[in-house]
C-alpha cells in the first residue's frame, strides 16, 4: 500500500469512527455521562434558583408593605417584574450563549443577580426595589436559566430525558430549602440582613456555572483539524469512490466557506438568534400550544392556599398542602424522564408530553369537587405528579423537536412568548375569583385551558411524526438513487432542507442496535 | 310577695319624678352612648354596694335605681316586668327581666352550655364582648339529672347569682354587660355527689401583636402593627417599657414616632432613625367599651457587622468552589491530552500494521449504508 493510500485509510478511519463534523446539528457525539452528570448538577442549581426565588421572596411582603406603607398589588409587582424579566430576557440570554457559550453567561448571571439582591439591601423606596431586586436579580435569573437547559442538550443525547428530568428536579429541592431559609433569614436579620445573605447565596449560581465545561468547540476543533488534514490528502486523490466516502465530510466544508462568502444581513441575524425557526413546524406546534398551556399554569399553585383557607382549612394545613406537591414533584420529574427515555415512549415523546398536560387539567377540572382536606390532599397528590410530568419534559420536548443545535435560539423564542401568558395566568384566576367570589370557576378555566392545549399538541403532532415519516421515506427514496449524491448541490439542498425542517432523533434511537456509525448516519440525514 | 307588691306601686309612682331628674343630668336623650354610660356607671355604682355590703343592703332604693336607669336607656316600647327581690340569706342580685328592644343599640345574645355527664368536670366557654350587651348564660343538664333540680347555683367569681329562668332542664341568668366590672367569669354549678359546673369567661377582644422580635438596623425605620380582628377599637395607645416601667408614646415627638392608623382595626407605630436604645419591648393597647387589651411587641436593633459576616463567609465560599472547579478542569485537560496523545500514536501504529485489510473493511463498512 502506498503511502498515499494509507494517508487516505488514517482519514477515512477517523472521519467515520470519531464524530464528523456534521452530525444532527452538534457537529458531535454528546458524551451521554461522565461530566455530564456534574452538569446536570450544575443546572438543577441554577433552574432551581430561577424558578424557585420569585415564589420563596413572597416572605417578606407583609414587611414590605408595612415599612413602604403600600398596598399588597405594589409590592406584588416586585416578583411580577422578576418573572417578567426572567422570561423576556430569554432571547438576550440565547444571543449570549450563540455568541460566548454557556459558562460565561451563567456566572455572569450569578454575578448580576448577588449584585442586584445586595444592592436591594440598601433600598430606601420601593421603586428602588422595583429595579434591584425585580429588574437585575430578574435579569440575572434569566442569564442563569437558559443556559442552563442549553448546555444539557449539548452534553446528552441519549439519557437527554433523564438528564432534563434531574435538572428539573432541582426547582422543588430548591423550594422545600429556600422557603424554610428565607423565613429563618427574615427571623434572624429581619429583611435588609436578609437580601444582603440572599446576595451570598445566589452566587452559587456563579458555581453551577463553573461546571458548565465548554464542549463542542474545544473537542470539535481538534477534531476538525484531523479531518482537514485527511480531506487535502483526498483531494489530492480526485477518485469518484473517494468523493462519495468523504461526501459527507465535505458538504459541510463547502457549505460552511460558502456560508461565509455570502454573509447577509439575514444570516447574521440568524447566527446570534435563529428566526428562521418561525419556519420550523414542530417549533410553531410548541410555541402555540405551551403558550396555552402557560395561561392556566401557574394559578392553582398560587390560589391553592387561599382555597384551603376559603373552605375553612387552617393555615398550617394549607401550608402543608403545598409541602405535599413539592415533595411529589421533586419525585415525580426524575421518574418521569426515566420513563421518557424508555424506548417505548421516546420516539413518541411528544404524545406524552400532551397526555400530561391534558392529565394535569383534568386534575384541575375535578378539584371543585374535593370536598374536605383529604380530598385536597388526594388533589395536591395528583397535582404534583403531573406538575412535575409538565415541567420535566418542558425543554426535553422543543430539544427533540428542533435539535441540539437550534435549542439556544428556540428556547429564548419560546420564554418570551410564554412570558405573557405566564404572567397573565394568576391575575386572570384572581378576576374570576373575585367577580364570582367561588374559586371553582378558576379551577375550571385553567383545566379547560390545559386539557385544549393538550389536546391541540396531541392532534398537530400526530400530524407531525406523519409529515416527518413522509419525509423520511422522500430522502431515503432520494439518496438510495446513485444521481443524487453525485451533484452536490443537490446534496446540500436536500441537507440544509433537512435542517430547517429539523425533526427528532428517531433514526439513531430506532437503529441504536447497529452501533455508533449508524447512529451517525442517521443523524446525518436528519 | 305581697309586701314586694306594695314597694312596686310605690316604685312606679316615683318613676315620674326620677325620669325628669335623670333626663336632666343624661344629655341629649339622641346620645345613646353618653346615656348608657351615664346609666352603666350608677348601675355599677349600685352593683359594687351590693357585692361590698353583702348583708346589710337594702334591695329596695337600689332597684329603683336600676329600674329607672334603664327606662331611660331604653325605649318608649319596653315593656319592664320588676323582679322578685330576693329573701334568701346572703345578698343575691336582682336581675330584671324585659323583652329585647328593637330599636335598642345594645345587642342581645343568649349562650348555653350543656353540661357534661361527667363528674369533677368543667365546661368553659370563652365570651368576647367589645361593646355593652345583653346577655343570656344558660346551663342545660341532661335529663337525667333532673331529680338534682334544685342545687343548682349560679356565681360571679365568688358570688351567687339567682338565676331567673328555669324550664324543665336549664338554668339561665341574665346579664347587662355596661363596663369593665361586670366581665369576668360566670359560672353554673350543680352539686351533688358529683360537682359538674360550667364556666362563662366574659372577656374583652384580644388583639395581635407580633410573637416573633421585629429586627432592624441602626439608622433605618421600624414599623410595628397591631391588629385587632373582628371588633373595632375606640382608641390605641402604644407604650414603651422604659426599665420597669411603661411610658406612653406620645405623638408629639414627631420626629422620633410616628403613629398612623391605615384602619380602624390596624395601627401602626413607625419608630424613626432607630438607636441601640430602642431595643426592647412595645405595647399596643386598644381600649374597647367594655375594658382595654394588650399585645406585645419586641424589637432587635443590630449593627451591620451581624448580617455581614454570614455574607462574607458565603462569597468566600463560593469564590473558593469557582477556584476548585477551574484548577480540577486545567488539571484534568491536562490528563486527557497527555492521554489523546498517547492514543493517537497507537491508532497511527496500528493503521500501519492492518495497511491492505483496513481499506477494504472501511469502504465495505461504508457501502453497508
């Protein structure tokens, strides 16, 4: 064999045992463990901070409000700022981590948020609080979220579920500690002692993001180097079964000088933020249905209490309540993606996901008819379970739909539409209550809002896994015809077509058996 | 009784004269409450002779006295039945029936307990009155006990009452409730072998404070509030506790202390510029017709340095696990290029070896797809 030849053996082996540069849309195999698991660590920390914090700094209202002398809806503006923030700085914080990756942007937000919650220790009004601890902890808080969930999907693939689900699990854990330790805090330091040790806390989250070891550009580079190396000494070899070995480690070369020849104004835009996404049908499905979903979300956990107490249940009891859907939570999200790893319910995710949706409005359809605090209990039981269904399988859900790669602009597009209906939610319930003076018609709208949108999810992505089979048989059709993958244009169209319609990992799942190399074929046509 | 019968008519041909005279000393007969209160106070003072003279008293002059005070309080449409005065040995107080009056601002409640079969054992029923009321305490016995009927005793503290209805199996009294002297405990009692009583607790709302102490910081402001839920308070009054004792705040050291009422039933003391010496404990008192309550309030004044430990030793903390973090991932990257390296070499050996097999196996593994 001539040296040649063993040049172009060394490249072929390592274009096809290593990860090419172009698989699914990472351009890598995510490792699936190893120091993913202290990255799932890592991000249930901070999506624990980012969900949790609004809830448990309800503690220092009455204080609030006394010292201030303002109203309950004044001070109640504080979280609704915070939440706010925390979801409209979804795209901010997508652009951030396109641009510099997760890690950085984390400890920033780490940063900001210590900032802002010391700073808000040395407010004299409340329009000072408005802006330290609603607008800089919020912002703060949403520079933690995003990237957090980001990085999961660059770290898992195949355990991705079980890895969302664990990160997820982190917001009640966080709750049953901060809860307890705020009002400890506020009993010991009185509340300006407290936001200044809150500052302290929240720069853990500058830990979390320490974790989040960069992974993609660093091992992929090294990598690109090899296949660069192995691509010159196949172009010296201008042979039809080389090229058509190595096609697919050149298309993505070609595109990629080709994508920086004609860089327009568009294109830009999408490389910090993909709008192209709008284009994306299974991103359109997502968008619209949790959109509906999130305006019947939030209310019964915020009225819970206030109904235990309506139907004369005293306040320890009804604090007790919603112990019992934390602590249900906390198990039910690892459980449930364990269960959607399985192998039964992964490439049907998206059914699942709607099932527990609808599953959750039914609880809230049937909660006017607990009677009692057993029946609340048995409700507060039910609610947990699936609040912690929802919840675990929120971002796992938009990963499969759209991919690892796009996830970063999805998930800012997704939180800052959610945003409105999230924050519409609780004061729409507190209408209701108040013109009909009965919580059960608050129950019951946000149980019919939920059982629509999961039931709209069920119907379009039905819809959906019928489109991308469809698909699917076209490009098999297409590449299995010699003509085609003889011009590569009509390669890289197919591909690029490919990749905005994005579609779920079915193919590498399904044939998992076949081993890695098939894996990453499948990703490939994806 | 027929001697009782001749003091009646005597009685009501006083009434004329007596109504003048108090009509003249109550004000305007539209004030109800300075009529009440004018009438509660020489009803009281009627009520203490009785209990302090227990023996020697003459019912007589003091129920006209009583009489007439509530013709005056109430209305043209009361219709007033006198009592029995008593002529049992000891003072018993002479309660008056009448029928509610509608138009009458003072309410009428009746309570009842039921008294347990159970021997040596007390019922208690707790009463809260924030403003002058009729009322009606009741024991009821099971029937049962009906052959104890007569060894039925009603007290106030230690003084018996005689008590004014009696139907088949309960025992009542009734009760004006003007002022502070007449709350405290009623109670019904049955003897026989077995002691079974039951015990009224008359008692003037209780009003919230805060158990918790309120913490705050040298130079900021301190607000603390006192709730009162349900019965609205005439006043509130704050007070200090100065070594022993308990001064008064007095709105007039406005820069200092700034009391504010958002509603009737909330008041809020606003403490200014706030010094070491301002630690300690606070009443709220909230006077009601019927007597005064209290709650306690403390507060902590602490210096900065307090919360500022804590904070220093958790960013400590924190920016050590940073450091922990980073130093475990340049010392591990270390580890896994010194090992690629390694790798490498032995795939390029390795290659070399398999030269005419490898490229065979590559291109038939690739044309598998």
């Amino acid at each position: 064999m001539t040296v040649r030849e063993r040049k172009v053996v060394f490249a072929l082996k390592l274009v096809l045992t290593m990860s090419p540069p172009v698989s699914s849309d990472l351009g890598y195999i995510p490792p699936d463990g190893g120091w993913g698991w202290a990255v799932v660590f890592g991000a249930s920390i901070s999506v624990g901070f980012a969900y949790t914090f609004p809830k448990a700094f309800t503690i220092y209202f009455k204080e609030l409000q006394a010292v201030y002398s303002i109203s309950y809806s004044q001070i109640a503006w504080i979280t609704s700022i915070m939440c706010a923030t925390t979801y409209g700085g979804g795209p901010i914080s997508s652009i951030l981590v396109n641009r510099y990756g997760s890690r950085p942007v984390v400890m920033f937000g780490g940063l900001l948020c210590g900032i802002g919650m010391v700073s808000a220790a040395f407010c004299t009004s409340i329009l000072q609080l408005y802006i330290c601890v609603g607008f800089i902890t919020g912002f703060g808080l949403a520079l933690n979220l995003q990237p957090s969930v980001i990085i999961i999907g660059k770290y898992f693939l195949k355990r991705r579920p079980i890895a969302n689900g664990l990160a997820m699990a982190g917001s009640p854990v966080m709750l049953c500690t901060l809860a307890p330790l705020n009002q400890f805090l506020f009993d010991n330091f009185g509340w300006r002692g407290s936001f200044l040790i809150l500052g302290a806390i929240l720069l853990h989250c500058c830990v979390a993001g320490a974790l989040f070891r960069p992974i993609g550009a660093d091992t992929a580079s090294v990598k690109m180097q090899k296949i660069e190396e192995g691509k010159e000494t196949l172009k010296e070899e201008v042979t039809k079964d080389a090229m058509e070995m190595s096609s697919p480690a050149n298309v993505p070369m070609e595109t990629k000088m080709e994508e920086e020849g004609e860089k327009d104004c568009c294109e830009k835009i999408n490389q910090y933020l993909d709008f192209s996404l709008f284009k994306h049908r299974g991103f359109l499905i997502y968008l619209i249905g949790n959109v509906l979903m999130f305006l019947g979300f939030f209310a019964p956990i915020v009225f819970l209490a206030p109904y235990a107490k309506h139907i004369g249940i005293d306040e320890y009891s009804a604090a007790f309540l919603l112990s019992i859907l934390a602590i249900v939570d906390m198990i039910a999200r690892p459980t449930t993606g364990i269960i959607a790893n399985s192998k039964w319910v992964r490439p049907r995710i998206q059914y699942f996901f709607s099932f527990s949706i609808a599953f959750n409005g039914a609880c809230h359809l049937l909660c006017p008819l607990a009677s009692g605090y057993t029946g609340l209990v048995v409700y507060s039981v039910f609610f947990g379970l699936a609040f912690g269904m929802v919840c675990a399988m929120l971002f796992e859900t938009l990963m499969d739909l759209v991919g690892a790669a796009r996830f970063t602009s999805a998930v800012g597009l997704v939180t800052i539409a959610e945003c409105c209906t999230i924050l519409l939610g609780p004061p729409i319930g507190g209408t209701l209550i108040d013109t009909f003076g009965d919580y059960k018609y608050m129950f019951i709208k946000c149980g019919a809002v939920m059982v629509l949108a999961g039931t709209f999810l069920f119907i379009m992505n039905y819809y959906n896994y019928r489109m991308l089979t469809k698909e699917e048989k076209e490009r098999k059709a297409k590449e299995e015809d010699p003509k085609s993958v003889r011009t590569e244009n009509e390669g890289r169209n197919n591909w690029n077509k490919e990749a905005t319609q994005g579609g779920p990992e079915l193919e590498p799942l399904r044939e998992e058996q076949e081993g890695l190399k098939k894996e990453v074929n499948g990703t490939n046509e994806v | 009784m027929p001697a009782s019968c001749l003091g009646e008519s005597r009685r009501l041909l006083l009434l004329p004269l007596l109504l003048l005279r108090c009509g003249l000393s109550a004000g305007s007969p539209a004030d109800p409450a300075v009529t009440a209160k004018d009438a509660s106070h020489s009803q009281a003072s009627s009520l203490t002779k009785m209990q302090a003279g227990l023996l020697e008293s003459s019912p007589e002059p003091m129920t006209t006295a009583q009489t007439v005070n509530w013709q005056t309080q109430g209305s043209s449409s009361d219709h007033l039945t006198l009592g029995r005065s008593v002529s049992a040995p000891g003072s018993d107080l002479a309660t008056q029936e009448f029928k509610e009056a509608t138009k009458d601002n003072i309410t009428f409640v009746k309570y009842e307990a039921l008294l347990p079969g159970v021997s040596g054992t007390s019922v208690e029923k707790n009463i809260i009155l924030d403003s002058a009321t009729r009322i009606e305490l009741s024991c009821r016995l099971d029937k049962k006990y009906s052959h104890l009927q007569s060894q039925v005793t009603w007290k106030k503290g230690n003084e018996t009452i005689r008590y004014i209805n009696k139907t088949e199996n309960s025992w009542s009294i009734k009760l004006q409730i003007l002022d502070s002297s007449n709350m405290g405990s009623y109670s019904c009692a049955v003897k026989s072998e077995e002691e079974i009583s039951a015990e009224f607790h008359l008692q003037v709302p209780k009003i919230e404070g805060r158990e918790k102490p309120i913490v705050s910081y040298g130079g900021d402001t301190a607000v603390m509030m006192c709730k009162s839920s349900g019965y609205t308070p005439i006043a509130w009054t704050w007070y200090v506790t100065n070594g022993s004792e308990q001064m008064a705040i007095n709105a007039s050291l406005a820069e200092k202390y700034v009391i504010s009422s958002i509603s009737a039933n909330v008041t809020h003391l606003k403490i200014l510029k706030l010094t070491e010496e301002d630690d300690g404990e606070y009443w709220c008192e909230a006077a009601f017709e019927l007597g005064e309550s209290r709650a306690r309030l403390r507060l902590r004044v602490l210096s900065f340095m307090v919360p500022l430990k804590p904070f220093l030793a958790i960013v400590t903390e924190a920016v050590i696990l940073v450091t922990l973090i980073f130093l475990y991932e340049i010392y591990s990257k270390k580890k896994e290029n010194h090992a690629e390296d390694e790798k490498e070499f032995d795939q390029v050996e390795q290659l070399k070896s398999e030269d005419s097999n490898g490229l065979e196996n590559s291109s038939a593994r690739h044309r598998r797809i």
